[in-house]
C-alpha cells in the first residue's frame, strides 16, 4: 500500500532548485542581489535610509515572531497601517514577511548546525517564495551581526546558487 505522495532526494530537490534559479539567472538579466540586514541598535529612519542607500527594493523579514509587541517599530502590527509594514511603506520599500525562513531553533545553543540541516532538507521549499520577489532583496533580522543570525545561513545557502550576498553593517 504507497502513497501518492512523491518522495524526493536530496539531489532531485537540489537539481530542481538549480533548474529554477538558473531559469531566473539566465533570463536575461544579472544574478539576483540579496542583501542582508540586522536593524538592532537601529533608529527605524536609520534603517531605512540604509536600506534606500543599497538599492533595496524588497525587504524579506524572517524572524519567526515579527509580531512581538515588544519589538516596537519592528514589530508586525494586525494591520499594515501600523508597525514595520507601515515604516517600510513610507520608506518606498516593500514588505514581506517569510516566517517558513524564521529560526525555529533560536533558543538552543547548536541552533547554527540544525537550522543548516533544516536548509540542506528542506530548501527549496523554504526559498521558494523568496526567489520570487523584486530584487534587490533584503533578509531582515533583529541581529546586527549576521555572524550572530541565522539570515546569514540563508545567504550562504542562497550564494550556493548563484545569488550575490552582500550583509549590510
């Protein structure tokens, strides 16, 4: 008794994300740019401005709470009107929260090994709205350090397969 349900190798979900992104590389214009950026420490207007300044036209928020109360400015609000929706708007940028890229191990000390192995398992599933947005993009965490953030194993991920990274400082 099978299920209809297709299984897939690691090496067929790598092949076909390869297949995808080479579609978009190769259509005609440059690899897509991906930034990455961490707005602690940081004045909302000076957040926004920086991102202004790289050329941003997408911001790709991928904390797995952006609606915590307690992140102020950066907190998600019910409506868009309101909250980092609203900063960004008013900042000619889009938003989008990506919360399937949001760090489910962020509490436990080796949460760098599994959230790669959560990557290299489940990738192409986990960037497949990315890879669809207006680039230049931009990954959005709380961390300033990408060293310290798990948006940094998705650039390294996304560098994997052709992607210009550059982490905004």
């Amino acid at each position: 008794m099978g299920s209809n349900a297709q299984s897939h190798s690691q090496e067929d979900l790598d092949r076909i994300t390869a297949e995808y992104l080479d579609g978009l590389l190769n259509a005609g214009g440059p690899p897509p740019r991906l930034f990455t950026v961490g707005y602690g420490g940081r004045k909302p207007e000076e957040l926004t401005a920086l991102l202004r300044s790289h050329g941003v036209i997408t911001v790709v928020d991928v904390r797995l709470r952006p609606d915590r109360a307690a992140l102020g400015a950066y907190a998600k609000a019910r409506t868009p009107d309101k909250g980092i929706e609203k900063l960004m708007r008013d900042a000619g940028l889009n938003y989008v929260s990506l919360i399937e890229l949001g760090n489910l191990f962020m509490d436990l000390d080796d949460w760098q090994p599994r959230y790669g192995d959560l990557l290299k398992a489940a990738g192409p599933f986990l960037i497949e709205r990315l890879v669809g947005l207006p680039a230049p993009s931009c990954l959005l965490c709380c961390e300033k350090d990408p060293a310290h953030c798990h948006r940094r194993l998705i650039a390294d991920y996304m560098a994997r397969r052709g992607w210009i990274i550059e982490h905004i400082l």
